[in-house]
C-alpha cells in the first residue's frame, strides 16, 4: 500500500544529503574570485546553476539560487568589478535556502526533526534502513533522490494555502474584507470536521449553516 503522506525519515535523509551538496557546491565558487577566467570554469557555473534551477526540492526557494548564480558567472565572464558582491549574494541566498528548507519540513512534517540527532545528523537506524531500501545496489543519483524527495512534498495537502483560505472563501467563511470572523483556527477546525463526515448520511452541512449565518449578519 502507498503511503499518502510524507516519511518523515525519508526527508530527513533527502534534506540532509541536498543541503550537504548545496554546502559544498557553494565552497567551490570561492576559488574563481582569485583564479584567471576559464572558459570551462564558466561553463561549469551555468551547469551547476541549471541544475540548482532544475534538481533542488524547495521549489519557493531554487530560482533566487539559480538566479544569483547565474548573475554571478555573467559577472566572472565579464570580468566585472561586482564579482565578490555576486558571490556573497550567491552565499545568502544559499543560506536563505537552507532556513526556509528547513521551515518547510518542520512546518509540514514534524516528524523530520525526531530522525535527527543534536547535530542535526540523521540516526543511524534511519540512514541504515534507507540504504536497504533504496540503495541495496548502489547509491542513488542526485536526480534519483531529487525526484523522491520532490515526489515526497507531492504528497504534503494544502502546502501552497495551509491555512486554506481559499476554502473558506468558497464556504462563505471569509468577509468582503479578508476577515475571518470565528478566526482562522476555529474555521480551519470546522472545515476539516466537515471533510470528516462528508462519508455518512446527508445533512445540511455544518460549514454551510455557519456560512449562512454569517452571511446574514
């Protein structure tokens, strides 16, 4: 049977090695802000910058990355005087990365952090039990574990709008005004009790008899 939520050390694990890429990746940029200009050296910027744009999992998060990386071999191709700026720049966002990476899995799957030591290493016996299932005959490649992990967060309801508003909206629960009169917790609740009982025998809905009121004050 497929699971339709996240593993959590399955996460942990696919954040952990991608952010130990991401580390190192970023560390190679420095020793082009003293080295003569390489035509190849330039190329390789534009592919690791495709593939942070393509491979990266915290899609909020890829194309500033990308973005500042790509500005930044422009800048070594030009020999431009901006070329350290655009190399802190790349540093930052890769660490603006890193936190709201880390944000998004202990947001929606809480779970994440109890795979992890005080180090924020993954246990042992999660990493051992990845290895047995995934890589019993050799190690999985950067795009293999890209797809995983982004097929993971597939599986996360309502990451875009956790709050659901737009379903309040289309239950009558929101005002003209954007407020949310009962507050969002306890419409939240409501909505997903309602969801909850969707499977018995008709009633008038308790979402549609709330919205109802409101909508009569």
């Amino acid at each position: 049977m497929i699971s339709k939520k996240p593993d959590p050390a399955l996460v942990a694990i696919l954040v952990n090695r991608e952010l130990s890429r991401l580390s190192n990746q970023v560390k190679t940029l420095e020793k082009v802000l003293h080295a003569p200009y390489s035509d190849k050296e330039h190329q390789r910027l534009l592919t690791l910058a495709a593939s942070w744009r393509a491979l990266l999992a915290f899609d909020d998060g890829a194309p500033k990355l990308a973005d500042a990386l790509e500005a930044f071999a422009a800048a070594y191709q030009q020999r431009s005087p901006d070329l350290e700026r655009l190399h802190d720049e790349v540093v930052f966002q890769a660490g603006v990365y890193r936190m709201g990476h880390w944000h998004l899995v202990k947001h929606f799957i809480p779970g994440v952090t109890d795979c992890l030591d005080d180090f924020g290493n993954v246990l042992p016996k999660y990493r051992h039990a990845f290895k047995r299932r995934y890589e019993a005959d050799g190690n999985l490649s950067v795009e293999a574990q890209s797809q995983l992990l982004k097929a993971q967060y597939a599986l996360i309801p309502n990451r875009r709008d956790p709050y659901r508003y737009e379903e309040m909206k289309r239950q009558g629960l929101v005002t003209a005004d954007g407020i949310v009169p009962m507050g969002v917790k306890e419409a939240l609740a409501l909505i997903e009790w309602e969801e909850a009982q969707a499977a018995q025998p008709a009633k008038r809905g308790v979402v549609a008899w709330v919205a109802d009121r409101l909508r009569r004050r």
